[in-house]
C-alpha cells in the first residue's frame, strides 16, 4: 500500500469535522506582540492577542491581556478589564473581533 493510501485511509470524513473550533488562536495561547502583558487600546483595529483585534470609537475605555487564569480545558484566556468608571455613551462601542476565514 501506498504512502498516499494510507495517509487518504486516516483522513477524518466530514463528520468527524463537526464541531471543531475553526478559529485560529482561540485558545488564545499566542501573544507574540504582548508577551502576556496588558495592553490598552487607544485606536480602532488595535492588535491585542495574536487574530484578535480590538474595535472601539472612544480610545482607553478597556485593557486586554493574556492571562492564565482560564477556564477549565485551557491554558490561557483573554481577559477584558474596564478602565473607566462611567456608563458608556449610547454611540460608544467596544468590542473584541477576530478574522473569519470562510
């Protein structure tokens, strides 16, 4: 039997597939730019873990930072701390976005 063959006989069918997690660094073990420490974002599109971007209209609002303080399964997680202690505008908006590859 062929190398292809046996590789081809130990692909999973789709079925298997379901129910993957297909997004990339969703474990969030990837902080290359950060190295684990916070950041606060000051501009729209500001990248905080590795395919995670943070979007917001009204700069220095929020910190986000890799920590290890996870649930349980992972290793890492990505927490969102509030900086500000007044109730955002009706137009202000503050999110988390990642890339999805279709």
């Amino acid at each position: 039997m062929s190398n292809a063959r046996k590789l081809a006989d130990n692909l999973p069918s789709v079925g298997q597939l379901s129910g993957r997690n297909i997004i990339i660094n969703g474990s969030m073990a990837i902080d290359q730019r950060n190295s684990g420490s916070a950041t606060t974002p000051t501009t729209d599109q500001t990248v905080t873990l590795d395919r995670f971007k943070a979007r917001l209209n009204n700069a220095s609002k929020y910190s986000v930072q890799q920590v290890t303080d996870a649930p349980s399964g992972f290793l890492k997680s990505l927490k969102v701390t509030s900086l500000a202690a007044t109730t955002p505008g009706s137009t202000d908006y503050y999110q988390i976005a990642t890339p999805l590859e279709g």
